[in-house]
C-alpha cells in the first residue's frame, strides 16, 4: 500500500486508510471486530480512525492492536459525550481525550479531531486551546477538525488545525475540488471520509437513513453508472483528489476491505474519466454542500 505524509504533522498515512465506524457495532462480535483491525494492518493500511460516537469502535481497537501500536496512525473524535460535562467546552475536550486514551490503550492519540463542532464553537469556546494543551502534554500529535462547508472554511482559516476531516467523493465534490486544494495549499493534512458516498448503489429505492439517501439521489443524478464498476470508480476517484493524504473506508466485513486495498492498487482513473466525473457533478451538484 502506497504512503503519504499528512501535511506537516511527521505522520505517514496509507492512502486508504479504515474508517471504524461499523466496527463499533453492536451485532459484530469482538473477535470478528479484531480479526477486520488485525486484518487491515496486514494488508498495509496505517491509518485507523474512530470517534466517541462510534459505538465500542474505540475500545475493540485498543483490545485487539494494543499490541501494534506502532504499526498505525490512531485518529479520533472529541468534544461531546462525557457524562455530567457540557460539550463543547474546554473540560469536555480534556475529559474526552482522557477517556480515549484509556479506551484505545494508548499513550499518545496522533490525530485528535473537534467532531463536527459549529464556527462559533470552535473559534470561541476554547475547545481548540483544550486540544493543544494536550499535545503540549504530549496526549496528543495533531490538532484536528472534522466538518464540512463554511465551518470547515473557518477551521481552515484559523490557522490552528493541522489535519482535517471531511466528505471527499464523486458524490460530494465542493470539498474535494475547493477545500482540498486550499488546506494543502495551507500545509494541512487532509483525510477524506465518506470515500465511497456509502456506496448508493446498493440500494434499490431511497434508503431510509437521511445521510444514505442524500448521496442515493445524487447517485442516480450524477448517471455515472455506465463508466466503470461503482465502487472501483469511488474509490479510484476519492483515493487521488491532489491534496488528500488518505481516505478511510468505511466497512466491517473483511472481503469489502480486500476488495477495497485491491481496488486502490489499481491507481488514479484514467484522467477522461476524471474529467468526466468532474464534469458530471459540474453540471448538476454545483449548489451540493458537503455531507457531514
Ligand atoms: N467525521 C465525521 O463526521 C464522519 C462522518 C462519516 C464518516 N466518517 C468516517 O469515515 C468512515 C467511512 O465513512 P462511511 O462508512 O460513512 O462511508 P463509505 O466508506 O463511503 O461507505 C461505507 C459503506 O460502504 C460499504 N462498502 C465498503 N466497501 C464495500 C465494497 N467493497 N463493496 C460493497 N460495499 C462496500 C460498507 O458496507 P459493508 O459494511 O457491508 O462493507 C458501508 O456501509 C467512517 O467509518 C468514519 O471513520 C466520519
């Protein structure tokens, strides 16, 4: 698996890395939730990325890779969540990144992200000066931001973050042809979610979950379907947007995974279909916003 620096934090990331959202869930069982960890550093992705909300993703990670901790770059999610603490305050942020140290068995988070927070929050409420007290304290490598649109385009502005967060694929492309380049350009790492748009086209009719449908109508809008097998020509797409060090993926099943590594191997589309896909969003999504 091929490797890119994050932007100027010293990290190295694989160019798919493994989103760990599904690997929260409840009806996977822990030793298949290890097996998938285990699995996916075998194949050589050294990018993990969690968050508080994701179920017991950060837990099964600390059990099962406790032991390989140096082969992969942990991110995570703060800011909400702890029990008797407002979110969005500079406690929340401590605590937080207390709790996540000891769940994922860890010493050292390396990318630590404000999970989606507004602006305001963000600029105002010393969640960031929480965040870096902490890497001051060596919890912490990288000060993160996870979000989208014009919150994302303060974040960047701010000059505080070294690394963010947000939606990167053929189905949500503002970020990728405008955020992208700009927080390179600033000396950001970039880390695209959502890589696949939750791959829409495996749904038959409009699926019921509001951010899933979103990406559904902007499947059947884009009419991309003929042009190559979808999920080859998602990941091929959001995996080399010039900018973005990774992408995660997100899936809990260990045939997707090698499917996936597979798939990336293969390289950039072919620069016409680039620009076809380019061109698609271009003549229908241009008032798209990005999907949190
Ligand atoms: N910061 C944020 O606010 C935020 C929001 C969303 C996501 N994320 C991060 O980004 C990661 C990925 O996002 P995501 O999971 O929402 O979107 P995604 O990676 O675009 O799509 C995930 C979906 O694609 C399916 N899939 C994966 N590989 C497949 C394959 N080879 N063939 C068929 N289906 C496949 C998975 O189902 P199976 O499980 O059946 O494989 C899963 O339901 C998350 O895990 C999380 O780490 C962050």
């Amino acid at each position: 698996m091929n490797t890119r620096l994050l932007g100027q934090t010293g990290l190295r990331v694989s160019i798919l890395g493994l989103g760990a959202g599904q690997i929260g869930d409840d009806q996977l069982s822990d030793a298949d939730a290890g097996r998938l960890l285990n699995t996916a550093l075998d194949l050589g992705i050294t990018l993990i990325d969690t968050a508080r909300s994701y179920g017991r993703s950060e837990e099964r990670i600390g059990a099962a890779l406790r032991h390989r901790r140096g082969e992969f770059v942990l991110s995570t999610k703060v800011g909400y969540g702890v029990p008797g603490v407002p979110d969005w305050t500079s406690e929340c942020v401590r605590r937080g990144i207390d709790d996540a140290l000891r769940r994922l068995q860890t010493d050292v988070i390396d990318v630590a992200h404000l999970h989606s927070c507004p602006a305001d929050v963000l600029l105002q409420s010393g969640v960031l000066d929480a965040l870096e007290e902490a890497k001051s304290a060596g919890k912490v490598r990288a000060v993160a931001y996870s979000g989208e649109n014009d919150d994302l385009v303060a974040s960047i502005l701010s000059g505080r973050v070294e690394v963010i967060q947000l939606s990167v694929n053929l189905c949500d492309q503002r970020g990728a042809r405008f955020m992208v380049p700009a927080a390179a350009a600033a000396g950001i790492g970039v880390i695209g979610k959502r890589p696949t748009a939750n791959a829409p086209w495996r749904f038959r009719a409009r699926p019921e979950r509001e951010d899933e449908a979103i990406y559904w109508e902007r499947w059947q809008a884009l009419g991309l379907r003929e042009e190559m097998d979808p999920q080859e020509l998602a990941l091929r797409f959001s995996a080399f947007v010039p900018g973005a060090a990774s992408c995660i993926t997100g899936t809990a099943r260990e045939a997707h995974l090698r499917r996936n590594c597979a798939i990336v191997e293969r390289g950039a589309l072919p620069e016409e279909l680039r620009a076809k896909v380019h061109a698609a969003f271009s003549a229908v999504g241009a008032r798209w916003l990005g999907v949190i």
